[in-house]
C-alpha cells in the first residue's frame, strides 16, 4: 500500500488528482488527497446521458494526457473506468486512484488476491490474467469513450465473469450503430482502443490523444493509421519437448552425475561470490561517475518556470539551447490562447539537451462562430441555433424594418459570420415590421377645407375635431370656409396616420351649426385630438 501511494504521490498533473501525504497512525494506513468539487464521470453520464462528441473527445483527451505522465513515470493505473475519473464544476477532468485502485466490488475480479481491475471496463489480457502494460489502460479509456458517447456498456452480463468472456471472445457493437450522431472519426478511435489484440491497438497514449485531437478538426475524416505493432507477450523460458528415448536416457545419467554435480557445486558458489562482488564495485564506480561526471557537464540545462509564458517565446528560446518540447492543447476560459499553463519538468531542475519538456498549452476559452443562417430566421429559432453552439447569454432586441418580415432575425452583435468565445453576450435584433415615417407638420391655415383636406390624405393622415369658433362642429362642412388654426401646429413632428384637428371660420349663415348630430360618414366624435398611434 505505502508503495504504491508513494509512487502515485510523484506524479503532478493538472488531470490527476494530487495526493499530498501517506502514513499511517497505529494498524491504519492513510492518504490525503486533493478535494475536489465535482462528480464521477459515471455520474456525469447517468444524469446527462449520451454526451455530445465533443465533449466526450475532450474529456478523453484530458485523461489521455494523465494516463501519458503515469506511463512516462512507469506507473500504470490497471483501473481505468468512469468511476476513478471526477469532473470539476468548471469541466476538468481528474483522474483518481492511480495505483492504488484496490477496492473489491460485485464488479471486480481478483487474482492471487490483488486487483485487476472492473469487469466492464477492463482488457482482454487482464481478464485471461496474462500480461498488463499501458496498452490496458488504453482499452480501458476507449470502454469509457464508448460510454461517454453511446450512453451504454459495450459488454454486459448477468456475473463477472460472464462480462469477462465477452472481452475475450465478443466483438463490440460499433458505436455508431448505437448513435448515428458520432462521427466516423470517433467511432474509428473507439474501435481501434479497444481492439482484443495489444498490437493492434494504440501503443502509446501520445498516439491516442494525437488522434482525439486531430478528430476535432476533421470528424469525418479517415486519418487514422496503424500504429507500429510491438510484441506484447514478455519473452519467457520454455522447455524444450523431446523424444521418450532422450528423457529415459537422461532419467539415467541423472544418479551417475549427482555426486560429481556435489563436488563442482562449491567452486560454483566462489566463483558466483567473486563475480558478484566485482559487480556490485563496478556499479558503484559507474554511479558515482554519472553522479559526480554529470555535475561539470556543459551539455546540461537547467528548466526555468514557464507557466504564464507564451508557447512561441518559450519554443524558441529552448530550441536555440536543444531542448525539444511537446505541446498539448487544452480549452481554458481564463488563460490567454497559446499561454503555457503547466509543465511537466519543474523549475531549477537540470536537463541534458536534447531531452523533451512536455507543455500544456491554453487554446483560449472555448469559441464559436455565429453562423449565416441566422439572417431572416424566426427569433425562437435562431436562440436555439445559439445555444445548440454553447452560447448561454443571448438577449432579444427590437428594431423597424422594412424588408426582414416580423420577428425574423435582422442582425446580431458581434456580427454574423465573426467567431467569438461562447461566453461572450450576444445581442439579437428582430424585426418588428416596417416603421412609421415622422415628417414636419404641413400649414394648413388660410387654404380652404377642400384643400387642406386633399393635403391631409396626401400625407397619410387623418382629420380629427373640426372647430367653429370654440365650439366643435358636427354638421356638413362647405368645402370653401377657410382654415384659421391647426393642432399640431405647422412643422411640429408627426407620424403617418397622426390625427390632425382644424378650426375654421365661423360663417353666421351656416345651417344646422351645432344642432345635428354627425352623419356616419363624418368624422367621428370620438377619435379627436391628437393621438399618437404608433
């Protein structure tokens, strides 16, 4: 247990949770690990189910990039599944129980007493309980892909050991046949993690997380290729099968040699004890001379703190002195785009050149383009495009228009066509028909009734009270009496349809002045004064 949690101590990465002390107090043994505020990806997967691609494909490459600095330090986790990976509040991925994954559940088979993993989620070769290496955690990692995007195990049975067989001998159902929505890229990824044979899967998590990045940019594309295949069985010692007569004849010989075997045995011994020793000199000698050797080398380097730095700036610095780098690209919504923001070489540490320093790089907060197809789309219909794409504050605003038809979408801010970060506001003006044109008052006084009538009706307006001195009018008008004053006055603004009242002179032989009530096709009483109709 010490071992183990002492060797998942060493390793410090943004992707795995830190473990920063082990002991033990009395007959119990203890961790103390980093908090983290979040859920288990198997969580995360039970409440959303499927997830999108690629959000699943970042995930991965997330847990890619942790599974590559334990392979690097020479530890390989053998627990690989959704359980042992936390996702934080703000979308990290954190991998757990590097090591020391040794809890025994319903879903865990054992060997000789020690772990070897979860039964859903382990490799053909740890069920058969043959030879593990990195290659396991990388079937492991494509078992989770799998679940991330379908939603759904690939293998499963009534008891462990069924679910085991089906590792060994079943071939997974392709995921795309489960979600049509995946990619050919990702289902090509899944596929080739979790092939039966080790050589014919990725053999290094850098070739796996190359891939899941390049996925991202060309999801339907056919680019992946075979890795290298390596001989995964570790070279063993056989022994050779003969004839009957070879073995009866050596059964033989067996007695007449035993005591000449005795004598010969004790010169075996010093000799063995003479050649050990001058080893064991030999070694001390050749690490003290690394050691002390090493100390006045020129050729070393000495690692300098990048974190906050731009990528360009440092690449060029370390290639000038021959150190060589490897940059992973991760989304961060605080980071500036291509700002280191963890190494995995700490600062002041001497390096010979030539070695590599391995960088996380920021790719900048996560951006989308606002697409073309907004233009004259229904407003509810261009808030879901929006937020289909990750953008969350999206306001509506109205404005006139003459040509978009109401309620269609006339222009955004930011503009359409522009790539933004998704967690930038975006304004979405609508339509809201053609507006109403405002235009100065015309001056009707000292034209006849008939003429400032023609006017009125010209510019789209109405004529509202009609006035005979103080008092209104509701008879027949002649058409000669003359306008005196208005309401509004002339040149004040006014709209289309905008209600205009007229006073006219008062002709003291008009019949009927204020006694009738209004004919229905004089203007109405009621719509007098001026009202702003817009």
């Amino acid at each position: 247990f010490r071992v183990e949690a002492q060797s998942a101590a060493s390793l410090s990465h943004p992707n795995i949770v830190s473990i920063y002390d082990v002991g033990h107090e009395e007959d119990i043994h203890y961790i103390v690990m980093e908090y983290i505020d979040g859920v288990t990806l198997k969580e995360y997967i039970t409440s959303k189910g499927p997830l999108n691609w690629k959000e699943a494909v970042n995930i991965s490459i997330q847990v890619c990039s942790a599974i590559e600095h334990a392979h690097h330090n020479n530890i390989v986790h053998r627990d690989i599944k959704p359980h042992n990976i936390l996702i934080t509040k703000d979308g990290i991925a954190k991998v757990t129980d590097f090591g020391i994954a040794r809890a025994v559940t319903s879903s865990t088979i054992t060997m000789v007493g020690s772990t070897i993993g979860s039964v859903h989620y382990f490799s053909p070769e740890q069920a058969r309980g043959g030879y593990t290496d990195e290659k396991s955690d990388l079937y492991s990692l494509g078992i989770a892909l799998y679940e991330m995007v379908t939603g759904k195990l690939p293998y499963d049975g009534d008891t462990p050991v069924a679910v085991a067989l089906k590792h060994i001998h079943d071939e997974a159902e392709m995921p795309v046949n489960i979600n049509a929505s995946i990619p050919k890229g990702v289902n090509a990824i899944i596929m080739k993690a979790i092939r039966k044979d080790q050589s014919s899967r990725y053999q290094t998590a850098s070739g796996m997380i190359k891939d899941l990045h390049t996925v991202l940019r060309m999801p339907g594309g056919d680019f992946l290729a075979d890795d290298e295949r390596a001989d995964d069985s570790p070279t063993r010692r056989v022994q050779v099968v003969g004839n009957n007569n070879n073995t009866e004849k050596d059964g033989t010989e067996m007695n007449s040699k035993t005591k000449s075997t005795k004598k010969s045995d004790g010169k075996v011994v010093l000799i063995a004890g003479i050649i050990s020793g001058l080893v064991i000199i030999f070694s001390v000698i050749g690490v003290l001379l690394m050691v002390f050797g090493n100390s006045g080398d020129k050729e070393s380097f000495i690692v300098d703190d990048y974190k906050g730095k731009l990528i360009s700036d440092v690449k060029e610095g370390l290639e000038k002195e021959g150190i060589n780098i490897k940059e992973t690209p991760v989304e961060n919504e605080s980071v500036p785009k291509g700002t280191i923001i963890w190494q995995d070489i700490p600062a002041e540490k001497p390096i010979k050149k030539g070695q590599t320093i391995m960088f996380q790089v920021s790719m900048g907060p996560k951006t989308a383009v606002i697409p073309e197809s907004l233009k004259r789309m229904q407003y509810r219909d261009a808030e879901d495009t929006l937020r289909s794409l990750g953008f969350t504050d999206i306001t509506m605003q109205e404005e006139p228009s003459d040509k978009i038809p109401e309620e269609n979408v006339i222009r955004t801010e930011p503009e359409i066509g522009k790539e933004v970060p998704v967690s930038q506001p975006v304004k979405v003006y609508i339509s809201k028909g053609p507006s109403l044109k405002m235009l100065p008052c015309s001056n009707f006084k000292n034209l006849s009734f008939d003429e400032a009538q023609k006017l009125i009706e010209l510019y789209k307006m109405k004529i509202g009270k009609i006035m005979i001195g103080d008092k209104e009018f509701y008879g027949s008008v002649t058409g000669t009496l003359k306008v005196l004053n208005q309401e509004p006055v002339p040149q004040a603004p006014v709209y289309e349809d905008y209600v205009i009242n007229l006073t006219l002179e008062d002709p003291s032989t008009l019949p009927g002045a204020g006694t009738t009530p209004p004919p229905a096709a004089t203007p109405d009483p009621g719509s007098g004064g001026n009202t702003d109709t817009t």
